[in-house]
C-alpha cells in the first residue's frame, strides 16, 4: 500500500487544482485523488483499487483496521469507505464518492 502511494501519488489527481466533471471520466480512470481543505493532502482511492493492491482476504481486512486504530485511514460510516466530494457539475451529494481516504503520514516523511 505505502509503496503505491509513493511511486503513483504523484499522478494522482489534485482535487485542489481541478475536479473532474461528473459523467467525463469515471471514478476508476485515476490512480488515485489528493484531497483538499480540511483533508488536505489526505490520498483518495477506490474500495476496488485497495483491494486489488492489498487483497481481499483476512490479512488486508485486518491491516485496514489497523490503519483506522493508528489514524493513517478515515474511520468510515459503513464498510471502509468514506464519501468525499470528487467531482463537479453534479447537482446534491452526486458529486460525492465512496473511497479510502489515507492520511499522509501513512508515507512518511
């Protein structure tokens, strides 16, 4: 996980400089998102991106709950995903996606 975050972080997308449009590209199409405002630099990634780098078995689940309990994760509502606002253009919560959302210490220094 720390390894992808370091060599892909930096093509991922800077919601801070552009969000994408709603409906032109799909959430999937990026590597990866940096947050903005109060999550500033925290890094976004799909639910089905994590597992693809870490897996789906017991030993990804319970390295999730670790990062929770070390505060490197978001703590989510469901699941282990957060909402965040990705996208722009959409009207209500549509701009809105599930993603695991990693604080940047999760890299180090």
């Amino acid at each position: 996980m720390i390894g992808y975050l370091r060599e892909a972080g930096g093509s991922f997308v800077d919601l801070g400089e552009r969000r994408p449009r709603l409906g032109s590209v799909g959430l999937e199409d990026a590597a990866g998102y940096v947050g903005t405002d109060n999550e500033a630099g925290w890094f976004y990634l799909t639910d089905k991106r994590v597992n693809a780098i870490i897996g789906k078995n017991p030993s990804a689940i319970s390295l999730k709950r670790r990062l929770f309990t070390e505060n490197l994760m978001a703590k989510p509502k469901q699941g282990f995903v957060v909402q965040r606002k990705i996208f722009r253009g959409g009207k209500g919560n549509k701009n809105f996606a599930w993603v695991c959302a990693f604080n940047p210490a999760i890299v180090g220094s």
